[in-house]
C-alpha cells in the first residue's frame, strides 16, 4: 500500500519512518517553497505547482491513502484528491480544525468546553471585550496560527491594540488560569476503532513547546476519563480517522479545549520511546484500516525539543534517544527532539530538567 503524505516536514519523516518497516510505502506532496530535506531517502517527492487534483495523483503514482501533514492546507486539493483515493483525516475535518472559529464553534456546538470568546477586528473595543472575556485577552488569527504565531495576549486595558488586518479573521478568547497544560492524542481507524494514550503534560516556552511529560502526574480521579470521553464525542461526530491530538487546560480540576489538531502531535513524540505503539504507528493503522496498537505507556516518558540547538554529545545524554529532523539549523526552529524513559516519575524529571539546562543554559530550566 502506498501513502500520500501532503507535507515534507518532521510530522511527515516519522510517520514514514515508522510506516516503511510495516511494509509501506511513501511518497510526498511538497508545497511550492517547501524545502523537503526531512523526508530525503523516504520516497519520491512532488511539488505541488496548483494543477488539478487527477495531475498530482498520477504524478505522485496513484497513492492509495492521502495524509495532511499539517492543517493549513488549500481545501480544493484535499477534496479534489479524496474523489481518487481517501483523504484521511477528511477534508471536512481538516475544514473545522484549520480555522478556530470554525474549530470553537464546532466544540461548543458538541457541548464541549472551551475558553469564552467572540470574533474580533480592527474595530473591536478592546477595554469592553476583556471586561467581558476576562483578562489577559488572547488575540488570534483564525487561520495560520502556530507556534504562538499571529496571536497577541492583551494583559489589560492599557494593553496597545493589536495590529489588525482587514484581510484575515480574528477571535480573542478571555484567559485560563489554568494550572497546567495537558494533551490528549486520540486515534480512531477506518472501521470506528477508537484508542487513547495517557494524558501528557506540556511545558511551553515563548509559545513553543518544548517539553512533555507522559503520563501526566497526580491526575485528579477520572480526569483521564473525562478527556476521553471529550475526544469520543468529537471523534464520533466528525467520523474523524487518524490521529487526533486535544491541546487541554487544566483548571480546577477541570478541563477545557484550547484546540485540536487534526494530526500526529508534537506533544505524542514520547510515544515512540515509551509505549508499545507509537502515534506515528497508530496513524497509519488507522488511515489503511488495520486493528490499532496498544497505546498504553510503559514506563513514564520525556520528551526535550531541540528549538535551534544541536543535541548534546553523546556521552552527555546517554539514555536519551534523539530524532533529528534533517533541518537547517535557525533560531528556535524545531530541530529535533530527545524521548526519555526512566523507572520512576521523579527519576525521569529530574534527568528532563538536567536536559534543558544543558540544551538552555541562558535560562532558568523549562518556564
Ligand atoms: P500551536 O503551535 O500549539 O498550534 P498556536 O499558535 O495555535 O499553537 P495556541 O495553542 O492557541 O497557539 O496558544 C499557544 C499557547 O498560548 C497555549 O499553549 C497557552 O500556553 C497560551 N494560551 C493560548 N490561549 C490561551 C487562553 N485562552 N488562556 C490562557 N493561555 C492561553
Ligand atoms: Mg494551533
Ligand atoms: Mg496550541
């Protein structure tokens, strides 16, 4: 079986990575600009130049499956392109998770929690808004958002106002004081099969990821339930297949949505050291539609992203497994990541923090 992944980047090399010793094969759309070096000696790259769905397919040589690497993909194509073999995740999947108005409504729609918010632009009152939404306020573009790109946090009335366009469209989300970051990293297969890996806590720096621990501590009791439960009602509602990742707050012993990804996940990398069935693995279980893997975990898990650094020598991280991306090295780009494991939580913290202290020194630990 072959399998289109619509993408060239990291997401794109370890899902290869972990499909081609089942047996798959890969090849790869590059978008025009893309530089494709992470899927190098993976499978046959094509650039994408805009022509019609049925040229690509015959270019690429009739895949079987089709994959979005990312969600910021033209909706033409993928639709144009699941009329010849499936799109999975679908293109109406892809449609709500690549916008957040689309996306929040969808989930509150479900019931579903999320932070209060309401569209904005450049004539939004922002003094009111936040009075209403509750301070700080979080400005973001309704596409193109990552990494804390296009989102501005407006901490009061005093704040300045964000620099707005008339061409894009904006929501601003009241603030959660939430007690940490968790995510949930769901996968439901072609035959409705549903699986779920532990809950995992995420540490994020200037907006970036760059440290997860999985499974999270001290859960409070049936959070890990309540998260699944929260994932099986939109899994089941958009007949999603693939990965889903749910980027959580924790708050009060509850727990809201900040956004999905319609994908394999940063915050899941520790799934390739720590648990029998990576969510690389799992992905592509459930896009050629065979039963998912175990998605239990192990032993406790870390994982180190290597933004704009090289690993640490060898004998300076000795237990750490490292994933190189195959990217030109730039200033907080993500490079790389490190997966740890170790017996015990404590054991497994204490070498995590040691990492980025070595990986950082210019800063204190993980905040
Ligand atoms: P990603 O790379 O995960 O796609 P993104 O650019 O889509 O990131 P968000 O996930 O929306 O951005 O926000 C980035 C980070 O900003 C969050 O992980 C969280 O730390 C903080 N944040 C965003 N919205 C809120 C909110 N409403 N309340 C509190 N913190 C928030
Ligand atoms: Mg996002
Ligand atoms: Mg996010």
């Amino acid at each position: 079986m072959k399998v289109a992944i619509i993408g060239c980047g990291q997401l794109a090399r370890m899902l290869a990575l972990a499909g081609i010793p089942r047996g798959l094969q890969f090849c790869f759309v590059a978008l025009p600009g893309e530089d494709p070096a992470p899927v190098e000696g993976l499978g046959e790259v094509v650039v994408w130049y805009g022509e019609e769905a049925v040229a690509l397919y015959r270019r690429l040589g009739e895949p079987d499956r089709f994959t979005p690497e990312r969600e910021q993909l033209p909706l033409g194509l993928l639709q144009g392109l699941n009329r010849l073999a499936p799109v999975y995740p679908s293109p109406e999947s892809v449609a709500i998770c690549q916008h957040r108005q689309r996306e929040k409504s969808y989930i509150n729609g479900l019931g579903l929690p999320t932070a209060p918010w309401q569209s904005v632009d450049a004539q939004t009152h922002w003094a009111t808004l936040g009075t209403q939404l509750g301070w700080p306020l979080f400005v973001k573009s309704c596409e193109q958002g990552y990494d804390g790109k296009n989102q501005w946090r407006l901490s009061d009335e005093e704040a300045p106002a964000p620099p707005l366009n008339g061409e894009q469209a904006y929501l601003a989300e009241g603030g959660i004081a939430f007690e940490r970051e968790l995510s949930l990293i769901a996968v439901r297969s072609s035959g409705g099969e549903m699986a779920f890996y532990p809950l995992t806590e995420n540490q994020h720096h200037q907006g970036i990821l760059r440290c997860s621990l999985a499974p999270a501590s001290a859960l409070p009791e049936g959070m890990q339930e309540r998260a699944e439960q929260m994932a099986t009602r939109l899994l089941e509602a958009m007949e999603y297949v693939g990965v889903l990742t749910l980027e959580l707050f924790e708050v009060a012993g509850e727990l809201v949505i900040n956004e999905l990804a319609p994908r394999v996940h940063n915050s899941g990398h520790w799934t390739q050291s720590g648990s029998a069935t990576c969510q690389f693995e799992n992905h592509l279980r459930a896009i050629t539609g065979l039963p998912l893997g175990s998605t239990q975990a192990h032993s406790p898990s870390a994982m180190v992203n290597l933004l704009g650094v090289h690993p640490p020598r060898p004998e300076l991280c000795p237990n750490a497994k490292v994933h190189w991306y195959n990217k030109a090295l730039r200033e907080g780009r993500k490079q790389g990541h490190l997966n740890l494991t170790a017996s015990d939580t404590h054991q497994l913290q204490q070498q995590a923090q040691a990492l980025l202290e070595q990986l950082y020194p210019q800063e204190a630990g993980a905040e």
